[in-house]
C-alpha cells in the first residue's frame, strides 16, 4: 500500500523579482512499512521535500497525496490536524523543553491531540520505554547525553503512533557511537513495521535504510 505519493511536485520560492526553484517535477512513492534515506549536499532540495511530505510546506505546482487524502490543497488547520494524528517529526536538535522532564516533553503532542492527563503519562511512559529510557522519565534533557535526547526525540515521535516519522539529520549532533544507536533504534523501529523517511548527507547513515533515494538540484537522480 502507497503510503507518500508524490506526483509532478515543484515548489519555487519568490524573493522580490528573484525566483529559485527548490524542486524540480518530483515523483516519488513511498509504501508502507518502508525505511528511505534521502539523500543529497546542503542546498540540494532534501530539506524542502521533507517539509512537504511532513506537511510543514505546501508544493507550488504537483500533487501530494498521504495515505490516500490530497492534502495538497488543504487549509493549515486541517494540515495541522493530518500533522499531528499521523506524522511524528525527528530532528538534529533535538527540538527538547529544556526545563520539562523527558515524561512531559514526550507527552506534548498528546496535548494536542486533547487525551487526558492520565493516559499522556501513561503512553509516553511506554514510548520512553521503546527506546529504553525508562529509568530517565524524570530527567531534564540537561541531565541527559546528546544520545539520550535524540531518544526522547524518538519516543515524542512515536507517542501518537503515527503513520511515518520523519527524521531530519537524526544523528547530525552525535558522535559515531550514539549516532549507531539511534540507528539502531530505527532499524528496530523498521522490523516492527514503522514507516521511516530520513534526511540525510552522510552515505554511511543512508546506508542503513532499505532504500536510498539521491537528489542533486532539486532533481531525484
């Protein structure tokens, strides 16, 4: 089943009379259960692609279709709803509460979803499990190792048990070792069935995804 169908997608940003075309005549599927690298140079269009299959940025010109509903048209409070009930974002910083415990900071996008206070701890608790941070639920992200933050990033992700998780550069701030890790959670994360889009520039970290995708100037080559 097609989860991400991408179809003649351009998206062209207007700076006064100057005009840059991010992506050029994109097409791209993207089923269920898959793990994709995308990868490219900075400036090559990766980061923009993601923001619209991410539903953060809308495509100029193409279709977008996610699990089979045309949001390429859809007005931001509906995006936000699709946004939040069915994507979880994963990204370089992290992106913590620097003052909130990993508990809480993994249990915000519950909030927005309107579930109760009980059942918010109550699955972020399990989520923090998932990526076996069970004994750091009460941790301020200061408290924690570059590491341990991206699983807090992970387990925020998840909590919604979202259709796809995006992961931007996900190991762009660790050293080697913590960023295995992580990677080791995704491949987990792929075995149990979870559909897993990553951004990358690092060959390496493409390399554990089940397919790489390149692009160069706003073009999939």
């Amino acid at each position: 089943m097609t989860l991400v169908k991408l179809l003649k997608i351009n998206k062209i940003y207007n700076s006064g009379e100057v005009k840059f075309q991010a992506l050029k005549n994109i097409n791209l599927d993207i089923k269920k259960g898959e793990f994709v690298a995308i990868i490219g140079a900075s400036g090559s269009g990766k980061s923009t692609l993601m923001n619209i299959i991410g539903l953060l940025d809308k495509p100029t010109t193409g279709l977008y279709e996610l699990d089979g509903q045309d949001t390429s048209r859809l007005k931001e409070d509906n995006s936000a709803r699709i946004r939040n009930k069915k994507i979880g974002f994963v990204f370089q910083s992290f992106n913590l509460l620097p003052r909130t415990s990993a508990l809480d900071n993994v249990a915000i996008p519950l909030i927005y979803a309107g579930v109760s206070e009980d059942k918010r701890k109550d699955m972020a608790k399990k989520a923090l499990e998932q990526v076996g941070l069970d004994d750091k639920l009460n941790s301020r992200p200061s408290q924690l190792s570059g590491g341990q933050q991206q699983r807090v990033a992970i387990a925020r992700a998840l909590v919604n048990n979202p259709e796809i998780i995006l992961a931007d550069e996900p190991t762009g701030n660790l050293d080697s070792k913590s960023g295995q890790e992580i990677m080791k959670i995704f491949q987990e994360l792929h075995n149990q069935g979870k559909t897993i889009v990553m951004i990358t520039h690092e060959a390496d970290i493409a390399k554990n995804a089940r397919r790489v995708i390149k692009i160069k100037d706003g073009e999939i080559t």
